[in-house]
C-alpha cells in the first residue's frame, strides 16, 4: 500500500506527496512500573509485593548483583540512552514510597530502579492524526523554506496513546523533506505539578537528556490521562501582546471518561499538560484559534456530536456554550462533521480543514471557510472531499478513514498531513488559490 495508490476521484489541485511516517515496533521506551497489589485473601500484611521484589535484590550477593547488571546493560544495548541515569531516577522514586527506604551501592540501586520499570514499544500498533506547526527555531532554513514540528499519535501496547514528534522542511516550492528520526527515544522525564486558579492542578514535563525532538515522548502522566493522551491539536498561538506559544488540545481518556487538555509549550522540551474546565470540555475535537478574536480565546469543536461549532471565552481553562457554524450537508459529511485542526488565517478568512462521516463510517477530508470578524458565519465549503480513502487504503487499525489533526499554510500553499485507516501518516499539498476558488 502506497500513498499514491487511491483509486477514487480527487480535485486535480491535490498532490500526494510520497513522505510516510510509519509505525516501528523497534521504537521503544523505560517506563515506570508499579507491581499490583496482592490479590484479597493471598498477601502479607507486613510485606506487600513491591517490597518483596526489592528484598530479593537486597538478598543478593555483590558479585551476583555485579552479574545481573551487566546481563541486564549488555542485553539492552544500543535500544536506550543514558539507562545508569533512568534506573537510578527509577530508584530514587520507588525508595521510601513503593518500599522501604534503604541505603545502598549505586550497582545496587541501579538494578532495583530497574525491577521497577519496564520497555514499552509505543507506536507498535499505529502512529497517526498528525499536526503540524512552524518549529520556534527557523536557524538555517534556506530562503523561502519552512522547518516544521509534526506530532502523531502513536498507540501501543494496551491500545494506550502517546504523543510522538518528527521534524522536516518545506521549500518554498511546496516539496517536503522528513528527517530521520534518532533510534534512541527517551522518557527521561521529570514531572512538577502545576496548580491552576480553579485548584485542579496539572503537570509539567521536563524533557531531560533530549537531544532531538523525534526522542521525545510524552506518555499519560495523570489518571484523566492514564488510558491515553489521544488527537493532540497543535496550533502556533500569538497573544495581544505579541508572545508567542504553542499549544495543543488533547483528548485524555482515563478508561472511563474523556475530557480536553491542553498543552503548552515555548521549546518544546517543557510542556504545561493542564485540564480545560467548563460543560464544553467534557467532548472530543476541540481546536483554539491561532490569535484571540474580538478581545477572546476563541475555539472550534463538536459538542453535539454533528456540527462545528464555534466558542469563546476570557478564560483560555473554561469554555461553556457554543453557537453553530457548519452543519453536515453533502452524503460525505450526512452522520457529522468536526475539524482537521485549529482555522488558519488566510486573506480570505479562517480556513477550516474539516472531516466529514459519511455511510460505512466512511471519513473524508474537506475545508471551509469563515468570516475573520464573525466566524459563526459559513462563507463557503467545499463539495466534494479533498482526500477520501482509497481502494488499497481502507484496511488498518480503523478501516476507511482519512484523518488529519491540523495543517501549515505555508505562501500560498496548504501543506496538509493525513493519517490513512488509523495506521499511518502520510502528506499532501495543494494551492490555497485553487481551494478557495473549488468552494460553494
């Protein structure tokens, strides 16, 4: 299966571009592992599981913990970075929580921080619904190119999501470079808490060791999160005061529940993961503006489960109501219809990239565009979709789906990445002129 192998119709202005990200299951990181309890009736009172996990390695003699260690090292060899510094982190976390504190060698401590971890494979199943933003740092970008920060969703084991980075290059000839993605990754992390005026604290990820953004991942944290941090929605934001951030609506799904979080960041090497609060948030899909419009945060979303709508607020943590903005009307788009993404500001208006479900839970791309001062007010979409799934491109993790999580005007160009049956990333570009000119 290859990008260029669709079969179906799509407006000549479109270009696939042969880019792909795909998933490895090679691309592994060390995360936490917390034993679980003992089952009722089988414990011991004075001794629970983790602690009996660590007096085995208590129990053992130097040479013998000598020998586990460099089995252990040896056999992990060239699939990690910096594993000395993860366990013995591991280590300081665990010693006088999950057990007892104790005074031991650094061999030792290395070997029980890493009982206490485990290797988790975290774009094994699917790595997908990107976004793309302009990267903080354009140093050394030749004239009219563009450096890019793409983030994925990568699901793993358990069906748990994560936040995954690439980076690339557009010329100002609408082409696409991807750079290849270190082997390394790494979840070498601290964690702060983040409190908020409302008191429901966050979190705040330090990415130590992290020499390129492909390394860093950014798995659940929180128990809103613990079952996966899903459709990060990235958009480059620039405030009344001329600073800029970035930051990104997610879903977190604790099990039981989803609601939207937002991320920020200025460097991608610190990210605010922090709750959205308000009877709004409680949904799937939200994306913000790229500025304030008239004096207020401003966001798009589907809180009805059908149409796009378009909400405001002076508090970029609370958002309630919501006035519709575009309704399904062609067969495409008949059972819903959301975004691909935070709007775009064009000279014509906000521009929209748009999903639409049709029959079969069929998922196509299409756009619209709204009024800059009013964007309750529709002022032309698009008929036909942009992209739909092909004849080779409806198997995967979810059949028939084209997908995307936010676009990158670039001049005149829309540099669009999409995600193909819930499985993998790929690109494609098209003229704005043309986009515009193709809508009703």
């Amino acid at each position: 299966m290859t990008p260029h192998s669709a079969t179906v119709a799509e407006p000549g202005f479109v270009t696939r571009l042969s880019a792909v990200v795909r998933p490895d299951p090679g691309r592994v990181v060390i995360r936490p592992f917390n034993p679980a309890d003992d089952p009722p009736g089988y414990g011991i009172s004075d001794r629970p599981r983790a602690q009996r996990i660590a007096d085995r390695v208590l129990a053992l003699g130097d040479a013998d913990v000598a020998a586990e260690l460099e089995r252990l090292l040896v056999g992990l060899a060239g699939r990690h970075r910096d594993l000395d510094a993860v366990f013995l982190r591991r280590f300081d976390a665990v010693n006088g929580l999950l057990i007892c504190r104790c005074d031991v060698s650094r061999d030792r401590a290395i070997l029980i921080g890493a009982y206490f971890c485990t290797e988790y494979s975290y774009e094994a199943a699917a790595l997908f619904n990107p976004s793309i933003v302009s990267h903080p740092d354009q140093s050394g970008v030749e004239d009219g190119a563009v450096r890019f920060i793409l983030s994925l969703r990568a699901v793993g084991e358990g069906h748990i999501s994560s936040i995954a980075f690439r980076t690339g290059t557009c010329t100002a000839g609408g082409s696409l470079t991807l750079d290849s993605p270190k082997p390394q990754p790494t979840l070498l992390q601290t964690t702060y808490p983040v409190e908020l005026p409302a008191g429901e604290a966050g979190v705040r990820i330090v990415c130590d060791g992290t020499h390129d953004l492909s390394e860093v991942v950014i798995s659940p944290v929180t128990e809103s999160q613990s079952h996966g941090i899903e459709d990060l929605r990235l958009v480059r934001f620039t405030d009344e005061d001329g600073s800029v951030s970035y930051y990104g609506t997610y879903t977190a799904f604790s099990g039981r529940e989803i609601r939207q979080e937002l991320l920020r960041t200025i460097d991608f090497r610190t990210f605010d993961m922090t709750p959205l609060g308000g009877p709004a948030t409680s949904s799937k899909g939200m994306a913000l503006f790229p500025r304030r419009v008239a004096g207020r945060y401003a966001m798009i979303g589907r809180q009805d489960n059908e149409n796009i709508l378009f909400l405001s607020s002076p508090d970029l943590n609370h958002w309630s109501g919501g006035a519709r903005a575009v309704a399904p009307r062609w067969p495409w788009e008949f059972v819903q219809i959301g975004n691909c993404g935070s709007p775009i500001e064009i000279d014509e208006g906000w521009l929209v990239i748009t999903h639409g479900v049709g029959s079969v839970r069929n998922y196509c791309i299409g756009a619209c565009l709204l009024d800059r001062e009013d964007p309750t007010k529709l002022l032309a979409r698009t008929t036909e979709p942009l992209l739909r799934p092909g004849a080779t491109e409806r198997s995967g993790y979810v059949p028939n789906v084209t997908y995307s999580c936010g676009a990158l005007v670039h001049g005149r160009t829309l540099v669009l990445p999409f995600a193909i049956a819930d499985s993998f990333t790929t690109f494609a570009t098209m003229s704005l002129n043309e986009l515009v000119s193709s809508m009703a």
